[in-house]
C-alpha cells in the first residue's frame, strides 16, 4: 500500500467513525439499524487493520483511541447477548491491533482467555509499574524503575512479559536477568520463551509468529542463554545469578534485577548487603551496551532499612529529586521523569483496605498481619523497611492485658495531640486508667485516633469524657490553642464538673519526646491484646501506629507513641500538675 492508498485508507477511517460515532452516542435513537452499525464497526476495524502491514503505528494509534472507547461504549448499552458476544470479538481484535504499540493493551490481549490473568486482577497495583515499563520501551532516555511489592503480587512475572512485549518492537535487542536464585532466574528465562512461543504473541508480532518460523526464530535455546534469529549481539537474552562472572554480557534493552534475598535473615546480613550494593554500582549497571543509555529495573520486596534495595533508593534519591506522582498512587517520580520508585502496601495506610482486594480480601490480609511479627509484616507487605531492632513498641516489647477490669476508682486520664486539618496526621486521645491498687501501672482503655480536624471533634471529646469519668486532660497548645476553652464552654451542658483540662506547650519534639519517654511507656502502661479490638476500629490504628514506630528508620506518623510520650510525661511523671504556692522567709 502506497501512501496515496494509506491516505485514502485513513481518509475513509476517520470519515466511518464521525458517522458511526454519532449512531452510538444515541444508540437507542439511533438511525442506522443495529445490525448495520455492526457490519459498519467490523467494516471499520477489517480497515484499521489494513493499515498494519503499512503503518503499524497508526493502526495501533486508532485501534487504542477510537475503536476501543467506541465498543466499549456499544457493549455497555447493548442489551442483546448475542450482539454483546459480536462486539466482544470485535473488542479483542481491536486490542491485538493496539497491543503492537502499547504494553497494557498486549497484556490484556495476551490474557484474554486466560484463567489466571495477572493485570487485570492487579490492576490497581500495577498500572504504574505497566506504564513504566512500557515508557521505558519507547523511550530510551528513560534510566530506572524500582518496583516494590509483597512476595507473589506479580512484579516478576509483569516483568517477564514486558521482555517478550518489547522483543516484538525490538527484535535485535538483549536482554540481562540478574536474581540470586540460578532456579528463578532461569525459569523466569524459560517463560520469556514461553510468551514468544505462544499462539497469541504471533498475532501480535507477525515477524516473531513461531508457528509459522518454528525452529528457524531461536537460533540457539537453552534457559540460561538464547538467541533469536534477529538479534544483532552475542546472544538475546541472559539469565544469570548475582554470583556469576557478567563481565562478558552487555544489553542493550534493559537489565532486571529480582529478589536477591531468600529470606529476611540474609536481608539483615550487612555483608551481603554491601557485597550487592557494591556490584550493583560497579558491575551490573555497567552491563549496557556503551552507545546507549543504560535502562535498569529493580524489583523485590523491602526486608531491611540496610538491604540492597533500599541502599539504591536512597542512591537514587541522592543523585535526583522526587515528587509523588500527580496520577499514580504508591509512585515516587524524578523531576526531571527518568526515574520511578513504586512501593505498593499490601494494606493501603490512608483507607485500612487492601490495596488489591481482588487479589486477596483486607480481612484475609489481616489476619496475617496478627499472624506474623510486626517487623516482618512491614517488610514484606508493607514495604516499609523497618530494623527489628528499631521497634521499641512491638507487641513483644510491651505489656498487654486480656480484658478491662471494673473501674474501681471511677476515674481516667486522657491527653490530646491535635491536628489542625483532616487528612495528614492523626487526632490522637487515648485515655487510660489505674490498673492495680498500687496505681503504679495503666491500662490504655480506650481512644480516639483519626485523621479529623479537632474542630470537627469536639463533641466526641466531650462524649469520651462521660463515658470514661476523665477527671485529668491534658491538651497540647501549640497546635490546638483555645481548645480547652470551647470544651470547658460545654461542660454544663454535658454535666461534666469532675474533669481537670490542663493546656500544655511542647518545647521538645516529637522524636525527641518519644526517646526520653520510651522506658516509661514500656514499664507503666498495659495495652490491650490484639484480640481485643479491630483492627480497622480507632484502637486497631492507634496500636498499630504505636508497634510500627521504630527510631531507626523514617516513620510516615508518630501520633500514637508521641501522645503515649505525653501521657508519661505530663500525668505518669506529674509534670502537668499545677504548680503549689510555697512560703518563703524574706529576707
């Protein structure tokens, strides 16, 4: 087809789409029949597709922004099965014709009759990490992505895939697989081999169709190394382990380096640590081909605030700048848009639902996380590189008590770390009570802890006054000043002449409060069990605020152990009591 006949062919493509467009928009007022806007679409698409062999670009360009939203607009108005069923082929067609020019529509092309799809399932956790990955396809100023997510979310074999998907755009190209595992990293070779192999991947690729070329597309095939015909270099792609001699492999496509640790116990190993952080500056990103600007990919889980990963992110970040992306959630971007850093939380923080509830339910994930020690949950699901030895408030590490006595003393204490707006940090109220005779010790009874304004507060404050008898609160003023006079304004109305309101200053901060009161917490405060509350529920947040704290890494909020620090401080160690008139001599 000469370009006179391609413009004539797009000519007629733009001129079926205004006119078939208008028919769907008013598809039940429609004046074309409906089984002419189906012979007009499939028309339409037989057109795009003859584009293909010319101008694949463009038939992908078209197939992705027009036919696509175009049947998905007629299948969602269309009540007729046997029309929905036409449209749906219709659909699927229209996808392979874009997946030639976009990572996300191969993906849902390749598994489209699958039964264990991995984007679609995945979706709100990979979007990001497919848009990159096919961002780093088409543009080779594109550096790194550094995807972090729990074992088995499917960041290995997304990355698989992409290796197949960008054979087909670039066939002459090498792949560097790097993973401490020879059986991983080789088998993660194999599936690459797989996809090529595969009936769906042909349709895509025509000149990669192995049905049609058979043996004459590898010219050589073994899991650790193989070569297709159109390669240019030594070899398509290498699977190596993280102790092999790579001194001799160069890409040209783009190293992946998967998983290094087995488990958590080498993560903590700092020699192993620095043997990788070391090869990874000095030889495994120096395996690109010299005329090209090297493109590396990253991905594992976080297990340590010391493990490989963590010590290129915080190289990376050194070297660039990073903002949250204005789209994607769970996604750090450079300014200057070379580099990404994705950490998905099997929990999303902000919501306390799962990040992929069709992937697994928030209640199945909760009951792992009471299953398993805090350190490791942070690590492994939450990608939060927490040091074991940095959490002084793991559940280990304090006194928990199994069920509420009676109040025999009729009385409790709160404090109040305020915020001023609703959304970034927590409002934090826990309220305790005596928990012996001796009043030595107290049981952390009950609580506010949400991410609300305390203007919007003030009658829960006043109900958990009534409720728990609070006959000592302690406010802290310099983010909450007059608080104690709206309240105290309420009082009668509420019938509240037992509470104290004592407004204190903080001079300290928080880090800083929390070190010098962490023994007291530990010796004088009894926190409820973990069978004792939701995990969703107010005391849930708090509690997992406070055995997630750990002084060796950066904490997202500190709210709940730095108002138990303002408990021991201002009512355990009485430094908010009033102070007491006392008789001098004069002199």
């Amino acid at each position: 087809m000469n370009n006179n006949q391609n413009n004539n062919v797009e000519e007629m493509i733009n001129k079926i789409i205004s006119i078939v467009g208008s028919e769907i928009k008013r598809y039940y007022n429609r004046k074309m029949s409906k089984k002419d806007i189906y012979i007009t679409m499939n028309d339409l698409i037989n057109l795009v597709n003859s584009l293909t062999t010319t101008d694949y670009k463009k038939a992908g360009q078209y197939a992705i922004t027009k036919l696509i939203p175009m049947i998905n607009l007629i299948i969602k108005q269309e009540n007729d099965n046997e029309y929905k069923s036409k449209y749906l082929s219709l659909l699927e067609e229209s996808y392979r014709i874009g997946a030639r020019i976009d990572f996300g529509h191969f993906l849902v092309y390749y598994e489209w009759d699958s039964n264990d799809k991995i984007y679609e399932y995945r979706f709100p956790i990979l979007r990001s990490y497919v848009y990159y990955l096919n961002k780093m396809t088409f543009d080779p100023t594109f550096e790194l992505i550094i995807a972090n997510l729990p074992s088995g979310w499917g960041k290995t074999r997304i990355a698989k895939l992409y290796e197949a998907f960008r054979f087909g755009v670039e066939p002459t190209g090498t792949f560097l697989s790097l993973c401490s595992n020879d059986t991983v990293v080789k088998g993660g070779s194999r599936s690459v081999i797989d996809i090529i192999k595969n009936e769906r991947y042909g349709k895509v690729f025509p000149d990669l169709d192995y049905n049609k070329m058979k043996k004459d597309l590898f010219l050589k095939e073994t899991d650790g190394e193989w070569k297709l015909k159109y390669c240019s270099m030594l070899a398509s792609y290498y699977a190596s382990t993280t102790n092999s001699n790579v001194v001799g492999q160069r890409a040209s496509l783009s190293i992946h380096i998967d998983d290094l640790y087995a488990d958590y116990k080498e993560a903590l190993d700092e020699n192993l640590n620095n043997y990788y952080y070391n090869k990874y500056v000095t030889v495994w990103r120096e395996r690109f081909v010299q005329s090209k600007q090297p493109q590396i990919i990253i991905s594992g889980t976080l297990w340590s605030p010391t493990d490989f990963i963590k010590k290129v992110i915080d190289l990376t970040k050194s070297e660039s700048e990073f903002i949250p992306h204005p789209k994607f959630k769970y996604t750090l971007i450079s300014k200057d848009g070379k580099k990404v850093i994705i950490q998905v939380p099997a929990i999303d923080e902000d919501t306390g639902e799962s990040s992929c509830p069709d992937l697994i339910s928030t209640e199945k994930l909760l009951r792992k996380k009471n299953s398993m020690d805090t350190y490791l949950w942070e690590t492994n699901f939450q990608q939060k590189p927490t040091s074991p030895e940095g959490l002084e408030f793991d559940w280990n590490k304090i006194k928990t008590y199994d069920y509420v006595p009676e109040n025999k003393y009729n009385c409790s204490f709160a404090v109040i770390d305020g915020t001023r707006k609703s959304g970034k940090d927590f409002f934090s109220m826990p309220i305790f009570q005596y928990a012996n005779e001796e009043k030595t010790e107290y049981l952390l009874v009950d609580c506010i802890f949400t991410k609300t304004a305390t203007s919007e507060l003030i009658n829960d404050i006043l109900d958990k006054i009534v409720e728990n008898r609070i006959v000592t609160l302690v406010i802290e003023t310099n983010v909450d000043g007059g608080l104690k006079k709206v309240l105290e304004e309420k009082f009668d109305e509420y019938g509240i002449d037992y509470c104290t309101v004592i407004e204190k200053y903080n001079t300290v901060t928080k880090s800083i409060r929390i070190e010098a009161e962490k023994g007291r917490i530990v010796k004088y405060i009894r926190f409820p069990s973990r069978e004792m509350f939701g995990l969703n529920s107010d005391m849930g947040k708090m509690m997992s605020n406070l055995t997630t704290y750990s002084t060796l890494s950066k904490n997202r909020n500190d709210d709940s152990p730095d108002s138990m620090a303002m408990f021991t401080s201002e009512i355990v160690g009485e430094k908010a009591k009033p102070r007491r008139a006392v008789a001098v001599k004069r002199l």
